[in-house]
C-alpha cells in the first residue's frame, strides 16, 4: 500500500516536526526557489575519490573546482566540503585565500551534492528538507554513506529542517520558482526509488515538501546516465516562462530528446500559457572507459553573478554559450571544461547546490 492507504506510513507528516515545526513545508509557505533567485551561497565538496574518475583525470578535475569556485566566490559565498586539514591545503594551493570560500570539516564519500545534499526551501527565511539519498537505487554501495553526509550538512546550516523520509535527488527535479516542476519518468517513478508510491502520491510528495503545484512529466534522461534520467542533463528552466531543451540531431539521444521536447512545447504554466522553449545542441558523443558519457550543455549552474557553463572541446560548446548569454544577459556566461569532470557521470549542476538567501 501507498501513504494514502496506509495509516501506518505517515512518517513523511511526522519527520516534518524537526526543530519545533510541525506540519509540511508546503503547508508552513515553504516553496523551492528557483535557482536564479539570489543565494547566501553554494556548497560544493572536494573531489579525493580515486574510482570516480577515469584514471589521470582528478587533477584536472580539481582545476575545474578551482576554476567554480573563483568564479562564483565573486558574487556568493562557497561552502566547501573537506575531509580533513590536508585537504584544505589542497584546496588552498589552488584557490589560494577567498574571502567567501568557507571550508566545513565533514567527511563525504563522493562530489554529488546536488543529489545528497539537502534542498532548501524558503518563504520569509530558509529551511532544508532532507531527503534520502540510496545511491540512486543502490548502485553504488560504497556511496551509501553520503546520506549521512547530507544530514550534516543540513545541521552545519542552523537552518530548520524537514526530514522527508523519501528518496529524491536534486538533479531529478528543476522548478521556476512559481510552483511549476519538470522531471522525468524514468527517475522519479522507478521502483529503485519510492516503490510504494504511485504518480498521484509521488506528486504529493512534491507538492507537500517542494511546493510544486503543476510537474511537467518528461520521459527519459540520456545515454550514459547511470542516474536513471536526471532531467538536469535535458531540460532546465531558465526563466518562469522559459525552458532549454537539449537536442541530438543524429546522435543516440535523437529520438529520446525530440519526445521530451514535444511534452514541454505541450506543457502549460499554471494560467494555461505556454512556456518559451529554446533549443540546444548536444555535444558529440564522448565515449569512457565504461561507454557513453552523460556530456549534456544543460547541467550548467546559475549563481548570483555567473552562469558555469559545462564544455567539452566540442565544435557547440560556442553555441551553448552565445544561448546561455542571451537568456542571461544580466550574467557572465563563463564556459569550465569538464572533459574530465564528466568521467564521473556528471558535470557542473551534480557537483553543486544552491543555499537560497533570506527574503
């Protein structure tokens, strides 16, 4: 049985009374901004996994991080994630002193914050509700440990927190901050995740804890996902009416791709309008050691003052860039090669997590 059915099943109601609140975000006036919406910051962790990573490629990885982290320390501050004193002097021979760079001395298995960390939600101040994170079904039994992770880190915060007891990761969900969600089928209805909960009660549990009111459902992810469709990698909202679409003219994401670009022409805003929809090419097929590589234009991250830009030496890394400047033209575009990054199974918008500022 569902929640719906079975009395017994409401921890989600119950793990919501967490630091003298009572009841469900939603209900409280929570709702998940969008990420454009000004942030207190960014937390990221230090990469140190030697098998997540094709091998020769972690420090080209940490250059990467050394590159985000610069970047975004011009307009918000980063919350990095260190295992230890030693690799704070890692990050500090590369990065050198920022004045927002704060570092927090919490141990993580892996770089996958958007997916373990916390998500906030905010009405007149800021709250984290804590999701569980199973290595996106299990795969991975030595990353397990990352949910434990993620509660950390929503305790470091001092924020209130709601403990969802669910499974959600946050590159399976993208919202407009005005209660509209696009995800995907494939993610959040695999049984590997919720496999007591059908679409009506997985719905609620986006409305009750995230405040989304409408869900644009999408089909599937892309080639070499190993996380089951995150819609991070296909389609993101770039504004409240505005949506990216990834394209693959003749790649292996061609057919998949053009299906879910029909459902977001199909899809409608709360008052029944359309959504702008703006098309992006894939790059070409980029082949690791165990297949296909997940290179998608749409994991950028937008922070308060720069939109990071994922590149992969590919000849649409500049048209990806010209769009991206276009929809924010109140931001530097800045482009991070991730040829390495990617090696992982992610890119720019994995590895990072907004904490959205106070009202």
């Amino acid at each position: 049985m569902g929640i719906l059915e079975e009395p017994e099943d409401v921890h989600v109601q119950k793990a919501h009374r967490v630091n003298g609140l009572a009841g469900t975000p939603f209900s409280l006036g929570f709702r998940l901004p969008a990420e454009w919406e000004r942030h207190e910051g960014t937390w990221l962790a230090w990469p140190k996994n030697p098998d997540t990573f094709t091998k020769g490629h972690l420090v080209a990885v940490r250059k990467a991080y050394a590159s985000m982290i610069d970047e975004l320390c011009t307009g918000e501050r980063v919350h990095l994630l260190v295992d230890d004193n030693q690799s704070k002097k890692e990050v500090l021979a590369l990065v050198g002193p920022k004045r927002n760079l704060t570092f927090h001395t919490i141990k993580s298995s892996d770089v996958w914050i958007r997916d373990y960390g916390p998500i906030f939600v905010r009405d007149s101040g800021v709250a984290a509700t804590k999701w569980v994170f199973n290595a996106w079904g299990d795969k991975y039994d030595d990353l397990l440990p990352d949910d434990r992770t993620g509660d950390l880190v929503a305790k470091e915060t001092g924020l209130s927190r709601f403990e969802t007891g669910r499974v959600l990761e946050g590159g399976s969900i993208d919202v407009n901050g005005r209660g509209v969600m696009l995800t995907t089928r494939q993610c959040l209805l695999n049984k590997n995740r919720n496999p007591n909960l059908n679409t009506e009660e997985i719905e609620a549990m986006l409305r009750e804890n995230l405040g989304a009111e409408n869900i644009v459902w999408l089909e599937r992810g892309i080639e070499g996902d190993d996380t089951d469709g995150h819609v991070d990698d296909i389609a993101r909202f770039v504004a409240h009416d505005t949506i990216v679409c990834m394209m693959d003219e003749s790649g292996p994401n061609r057919e998949s791709l053009a299906a879910n670009l029909e459902l977001v022409r199909g899809a409608r805003d709360p008052s029944g309008r359309p959504f702008r929809v703006e098309e992006l090419p894939m790059p070409a097929r980029i082949e690791g050691d165990g297949g296909t590589l997940p290179a998608s234009y749409a994991n950028f991250y937008i922070g308060n003052s720069v939109v990071l830009v994922p590149t992969f030496n590919d000849s649409n890394d500049g048209k990806a860039m010209k769009l991206l400047g276009r929809l924010f033209p109140s931001r530097r575009v800045v482009g991070v090669d991730c040829r390495s990054l990617v090696t992982g199974l992610g890119a720019i918008h994995c590895v990072t997590q907004q904490q959205p500022a106070s009202v």
